[in-house]
C-alpha cells in the first residue's frame, strides 16, 4: 500500500502508528507538507514541532526497514503557502497523492471530502484530541484558589485564601520540568478547541489565552517567555447587587437607565465582579444587555450575548453593537486610548457601563477621562 498524509495527520502522528497494521507500507511525503511544518514550527506554534518529530519516527522506521519512505512532489510558493487557509498546499497534496495512484491519509474532514469528490482513495481518521479527561491542572485548584502559577523549572504557586486575605504561597514542592510543562499547556490548548466549553480568545506565537469553562487560562511559550508558564484564573465569588453597600441607591440610579457610567478600581479590586452584577441586575429587569469583553471571562447568564474584539478591533464591536441596539453594554477591562475613544462613542448612544483598571491609591487617568468626556 502506498500512502500520502497530509499535514494533519502527519502533526496528529498518524502515519508512524499505521505500521504495525499495514504491512509493506510506502510512505510518501508531500515536500509541501515539509514546507507547511517548517513555516509552522518556525513561527513557534507546536503543531509544528509534533509533525517533525513525526517524520523524525518515519525516518527511523525507514532505516530499520519497516517502511519504504520518499520525499516527492514541490513545496508550496510563498503566494500558495499564504493561501493556505484557502486550500492551497491541500491542492498540491492531493495532486501527489493522484499523481502516484496513492491512498490520501489525512484527519482533516473538509480535506477528506474533497480528496473523495476528486476519485481519490481516502483514509480519514479522527483529530487526536488531548485533554479528553478535563483541565489536567484542575486539582491545583480548591474553594479558596483564585489562581494558579505555574512554570518551568519552579514549584507550583497559587493565590488562595479569603476574599479579603488572599496570599501567594507555593502549593507543591515538586518542580515543573519541562516535559510536564509542555503536556499541561498541548493538553489545555486541545482541551479547548475540542470542547463546547472552551475556545481560544488569542492565539499569538508564544502566547495563547484560553477560556475554559470559568477558567481563564494564559499559556506563553519562549521565545515570548524565558520557559513555559501556565497562569489560571478563575472567579471564586459571584455577587449580586444586594451585596454591596447603597444596593437601593444603585438600583434606582440604574432602572433610571443610568448610562455611561465608569467602573474604576485596582486590579483585583472586583471591578468586574460589580459589573457582573450589574449586567445580571439589568438582565432580570428585561433589559436587552450585551457585553464587550476581551477575554471574555465575565460570569454571566446565557441570556447576556458576550462580544469580543470583531477583527482585533473593538471599535468594530461596538458599530456592531449598535445596530444590535442593546438597552445596555457592558465594556470590561478598559485600559488603552483607543478603549477610552470606544467608550466614549458608545456613551454618545447612551447605553455603556465599563469597567478599569486604575493603579492603587489614583482615580481614572486624566488622559482617558479627557477622551471620554471630550464627547460631552
């Protein structure tokens, strides 16, 4: 049998565990799918890295005579590979595999079925998936953690505690290798691309932010970071408007549709969890709310629609937004001019609460104040 991958299912390692199976196996790689692994490893993205090491294995069966291995076909223009997403090296995939009268292997469903359209032979196999038995860093956390620490080559850490005595505090004296750093942050990341639970808010080389159910989760890589770093956050309180002093006043003030309100605080100070409160408040009181967050880690109800940046841009959020026409949006972690510019425009609407962040001891930064009140 003589069998092409494709660059999934080499990253996935799906080549190399056919073996025992498909005796007098030919393996045929794709120079294009060479080509994809190095531009991904290159950019630091670990897909990269896992499919070298595959044909690293092929190399080493071929050698011990278990396959029959060979480079054929061309590597993917700088236009093609740009295009990639597009389906570009794809094409240039299945072109080897019908040039060679091949068996396309490949875990990418959308590739599959058009290999199949075309007449081609075809072996799908399904995406291998970490993390299937949930947050592997989960039993670092108990009902006062508010976050976890991890990195490589220290011991785990966490901030736990009361509310009002948090304290950061080493939590295992057993060191993170590097190894085990390595699996966690593959493990988190499949974890939420897999799960209806999770998704990727930001997927940079060297840094990925995730949301996991209530976790936030933030993974930076070298060369970003000097080593590995896992940092999970999750809310351990959840308020409503009745905890906190002048609950009456404030719910006046807010069902007389009081708008483009600053919420300002230290970090930690629980800006956000009052804006959560507020969000639910004005929920219950049938207001349509929305909120714009990045990340999206405010704990609200189904009923709330959480936004983020629309193109890496959340001015685009908020012309969206308007043309939703909420009763009320909630813009959390206010911190750059052009947030400031954002909140303004929507003040003009009249329908934005935001939450910010403001160093310990100072009130809103004149400079985003100006820009925010410069609407009126």
């Amino acid at each position: 049998m003589t069998l092409v991958p494709d660059t999934s299912a080499v990253i996935d390692g799906r080549v190399s565990e056919r073996i025992d199976s498909d005796e007098g196996l030919t393996v045929l790689i794709p120079e294009a799918v060479v080509g994809e692994l190095e531009s991904q490893a290159n950019a630091g993205y670990d897909s990269g890295w896992s499919g070298l090491e595959e044909l690293q294995r092929l190399a080493e069966l071929a050698d011990e005579g278990d396959i029959g291995l060979r480079y054929v076909g061309r590597r993917a223009n700088a236009d093609e590979q740009d295009a990639a997403s597009e389906g570009e090296v794809d094409a240039i995939i299945r072109d080897v595999a019908a040039d060679n009268d091949a068996t396309l292997l490949s875990s990418d469903i959308v590739q599959s079925e058009v290999a199949k359209a075309k007449g081609l032979e075809v072996v799908y196999v399904e995406p291998r998936v970490d993390g299937d038995d949930g947050l592997p860093i989960a039993d670092f956390f108990d009902e006062e953690t508010m976050s976890v620490h991890l990195k490589t080559g220290t011991q785990p850490k966490a901030k736990r505690g009361a509310l009002d005595g948090m304290s950061y505090k080493t939590i295992d004296e057993t060191v993170s290798s590097e190894t085990q750093m390595d699996e966690w942050a593959d493990s988190i990341e499949s974890l939420a691309r897999s799960s209806s639970e999770g998704f990727i808010e930001l997927s940079e080389p060297g840094m990925t932010i995730i949301q996991y159910e209530d976790y936030r989760i933030a993974v930076a890589r070298p060369p970003f970071a000097d080593g590995i770093e896992i940092t999970a956050v999750r809310p351990i309180a959840k308020t409503t408007l009745d905890d906190y002093i002048f609950d009456d006043q404030l719910r006046d003030r807010l069902l007389e549709q009081e708008r483009g309100v600053l919420i300002s605080g230290s970090p930690g100070a629980g800006k956000s969890t009052f804006a959560q409160a507020v969000a639910e408040f004005l929920d219950d009181n049938e207001y349509a709310v929305k909120t714009m967050e990045k990340p999206r880690d405010l704990q609200v109800d189904d009923e709330i629609t959480q936004y983020t940046a629309l193109g890496g841009d959340m001015a685009t959020t908020a012309d969206s937004l308007l043309l939703v026409r909420p009763d009320y949006t909630i813009y959390d972690e206010v911190r750059k001019t052009e947030d400031f510019d954002v909140f303004a425009d929507m003040r003009l609407a009249g329908v934005v609460w935001s939450a910010l962040s403001t160093p310990p001891g100072r009130s809103t930064p004149s400079s985003g104040l100006s820009a925010a009140s410069s609407w009126g």
